[in-house]
C-alpha cells in the first residue's frame, strides 16, 4: 500500500513519531539519509510494519508516494535546509512538509515563505516529550496555514496525547508560531530544571542529604500540587545507584544546551520582555560548562558552601512559587510575541495541550489554562487572582530560600532572578526615576514627569 504520508530522519525522534504513527493505523512512507537505520527501522516495527514502505532514499520515496504528499521531516536543526532542497525537485503544488524538529521560528518563516512561492504547503511543528512522548503520545504545537493545518489534522491529534479525551495538539498560527511556542516550552523546561537543580545542591550540600533521601522527597512532591513530569522523574533519577554509587555522582556536573533555551532568552529580550528565571537558567549552564574554569575559581577565590538549615516546607513553597513564576514569564514572552507577530496565541489553549506529553507537564498547567480562561489583569499570569495566596505564602519562602543559600554561599540564580522580578511587579514606584535623570543629565534624552508632560529636562540643564 503506497501511502501519502511520509517521514524522513529515522533517528530516536524520527523513528518513535513513524511508530506512533503507524500505531494509531496510518499508512506510511520512511527513509533515512542512511540506509541500514531504514532497514534496521524496519525490523524494530515488526508487526506494525505492514502498513510501512520503506525507501533508501527521499528522492525514491517522494516518487513512490501518491499525490498530494505530506511529509513530516524530523532531522537536526543545521541539516533542514539541505534536505528541503533535495525534496522540492520531487514535490508537487499542494503538497506539505512538516518539520518537526526543534528549529528557530525565524527560520520557519522563510522556509513557509519560500515554499509557498513553490506552491507548496510547510507546516512549522514542535513536538514535546523526548523518545517516550514522541511514541506514545506528545505534545504537538503548530504553525502553517489554516488549510495546511486541516490536511494534516486528522493525523496529528491522533499522534498527540490525550489529556481526558482531549488530544494535546492545537494550531496555533501561521508560520513560525508552532516553533516559537515550542521554542518558549523548552525555555521554561530549562527553568524549571534548574530550579530543581538548585533544590537538589542546597538539599545535598546545604543540609546533607543524601541522593536517594532527596529523591524521596521529590517523588512525595509528585504527589501534590508540584506534581509533574520533571519532578517525578528527579524522584526516579536520585534513587539510581550505579556500581554502589548514586548514578549523579558518576556524571561529570557540566550540562549541555542545544539552542532552544537561548533562543527564548534572545527572543525575550528582542521582545522587551524579561524572562528572568529563564536567562539565569541559561546561564546556570553555560557557568556549568566552565568546568576548568570553576576547578581554578575554587582554589583562587576560596570554596564555600556551608551547611543550611531549611526545611521541606520551605522548598516546597518556594519551588512552587518560583515554577509560577518560570511559567509566567514564559507566557509574558508568548503574549509579546503574539502582538509583535500578530498572532492570537491562545494562552488557556497553549497551557492545556502542555497538560499531557510535554516534557514540562504538571498538575499547575490545568490551574493555568483555568486562570486564562478568566480575568486576568493586564493579561498576566503573575496577576491571576487563584494564585495570590500561593505567591504570597511562595514568595515568603523563596526569601528564607535565598537568605539561607547566599549566606552559606550557594550559588541559586533562577530562585533569585525569580524573587526579584517578583519583587519588581510589586513596586508602584520604583528606582527608575534616577535612570532618567541620569540619562537626562549625560545625553539630554528627556523624561517624562510626573503630570504626564513629555520631553522634559531637569534643572541641571539650567
Ligand atoms: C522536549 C525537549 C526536547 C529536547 C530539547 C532540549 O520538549 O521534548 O525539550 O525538545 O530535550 O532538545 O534540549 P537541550 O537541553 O539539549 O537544549
């Protein structure tokens, strides 16, 4: 059976979508820029092969498969446009390329501007939830046109996860706007892992705990409002022994990024949005990656950690508070994007398809989507009425949090960068008065006052 739907790139994501998709009983069409990971493709689907063509390359698939085409192309981000351009001599108007991959919404926005001009349909799609999600269910963020989306519907939410009878996949504009929903995902995905990872080194440097005794605690933390993905499986991955060691103690503590992180932190910035928790998760990092360089910091600037003492109530309440926050931030940046793109993003619907498959979902998505559904001032979540009392008493913690790690020298960027963004929405007046005298007083830049009069100078100019 010759299928319309195809998939080129047969790597982990690759292969665990293909099977997803054959699972759910579409035909389907595959290759690979090599050949014997098609072959060896073809052997893991076993029973599920029935429905599946296999081809040796993405020329003879595109010839071999029925018009109109749809092809999803899940391959690394440096490699798309190369593929791109071995596709198209083969394609037909009206047909769809899907890329799947995690890739800059800029880039998105050429590429469908490109193709379209070749008549053809390109579908901008992130997909979240690792090798797990992606073969039994992830979550699906997309961008394209409304008809492209429509071709494609019927498979995509049923690849999707289901979060009660709902499938965790939404349209969510043109282009670039799947990409860049996923892009912002993956930026409070980094957030929140490094507000887990500040948990972790206070727990286990500041009050002595051992791996599997904090692993304890996160796993009791899944059961409650803190429970997510994220921290169900810190609870798993700290109970891991490995040759009679904890397994974390056997990984050198320098941690990779592949861009996404950045580019929300970049986007953020380009936006005038201050994704604060964000940034200091990227730069947790990128310090982390300095593994030289922190070995000499530790013998030329003198190493301390001292003990603390902070109970798990506290880290809870402020690891609750601080994720609202991570999470706020983030739909800051998707609200800025919207406007600046013209997009409507809907944020009630973006938190509900970030309920099941996701890499960051959790039980405070569905408080989420509730608060945007209702009012919200200024359309910030940080305002939500529902979440006044868990920030107040949230925030109260990360104090005791930040007070107790800075003073025992742990280094905590993300619980910090989180408080005092808070702490900075709570100021009706600020600091920055003195920001605009002093720009008045260097450069004559002028300042508005407090009658609302613009372009005014203070006496300093006479
Ligand atoms: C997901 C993940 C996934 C992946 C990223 C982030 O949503 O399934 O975010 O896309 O883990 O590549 O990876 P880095 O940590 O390497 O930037």
């Amino acid at each position: 059976e010759t299928a319309n739907l195809g998939l080129y790139g047969l790597g982990t994501m690759g292969s665990a979508l293909a099977l997803n998709i054959l699972d759910n009983g579409f035909a389907l069409s595959v290759s690979n820029r090599s050949e014997d990971v098609t072959r060896d493709f073809v052997t893991e689907a076993g029973d599920l092969a029935e429905k599946l063509t296999a081809y040796d390359t993405i020329e003879e698939m595109l010839k071999g498969m029925a018009s109109p085409r749809a092809v999803i192309v899940m391959v690394p981000a440096a490699v798309i446009d190369s593929v791109i351009e071995a596709m198209t001599p083969h394609l037909d108007k009206g047909d769809t390329v899907i890329d799947a991959g995690n890739t800059d919404y800029t880039e998105t926005i050429r590429r469908t501007k490109e193709m379209e001009e070749r008549g053809l349909n390109f579908i901008g799609m992130g997909v979240s939830g690792g090798e797990d999600g992606a073969r039994n269910g992830p979550s699906i963020m997309v961008g394209g046109t409304p008809e492209a989306w429509e071709g494609m519907r019927g498979v995509i939410e049923a690849i999707a996860a289901d979060f009660e009878g709902s499938p965790c996949a939404a349209h969510l504009g043109p282009d670039g706007a799947g990409h860049f929903v996923k892009t912002v995902h993956n930026g409070i995905e980094y957030a929140d892992m490094e507000l887990i990872a500040e948990l972790y080194g206070l727990m286990r440097y500041g009050n002595g705990m051992a791996p599997a005794e904090i692993g304890e605690k996160f796993t009791a933390w899944n059961e409650g409002r803190l429970a997510s993905f994220l921290v169900e499986i810190t609870g798993k991955i700290l109970g891991y022994e490995w040759d009679g060691k904890p397994a974390v103690d056997r990984i050198l503590d320098s941690a990779g990024q592949k861009g996404t992180g950045r580019w929300t932190v970049i986007e953020a910035v380009k936006l005038g949005s201050h994704a604060s928790a964000i940034e200091a998760a990227v730069g947790g990092r990128v310090l982390s990656a300095l593994k030289d360089e922190r070995q000499t910091g530790a013998e030329v600037l003198g190493r301390q950690r001292d003990a603390v003492d902070l109970d798990y109530g506290i880290y809870e309440r402020a690891f609750l508070a601080a994720r609202i926050i991570a999470y706020a931030q983030g739909f800051d940046i998707l609200a800025a994007a919207s406007e600046e793109n013209d997009w409507d993003l809907g944020h009630a619907r973006i938190a509900e398809i970030w309920r099941a498959g996701c890499i960051i979902r959790s039980a405070l998505l569905d408080d989420i989507s509730e608060a945007f559904r209702g009012d919200l001032p200024h359309g910030r979540l940080l305002f939500a009425p529902s979440f006044t009392d868990t920030l107040h008493e949230g925030t109260a913690a990360m104090r005791t949090l930040v007070c107790a790690a800075t003073g025992a020298g742990h280094p905590v960027p993300a619980f910090s960068a989180a408080l005092s963004w808070y702490d900075g929405f709570r100021q009706a007046r600020g600091t920055a008065d003195l920001i605009q005298a002093q720009r008045d007083f260097f450069g004559r830049h002028g300042f508005v006052d407090l009658d609302g009069n613009e372009g005014q100078h203070g006496p300093w100019w006479g």
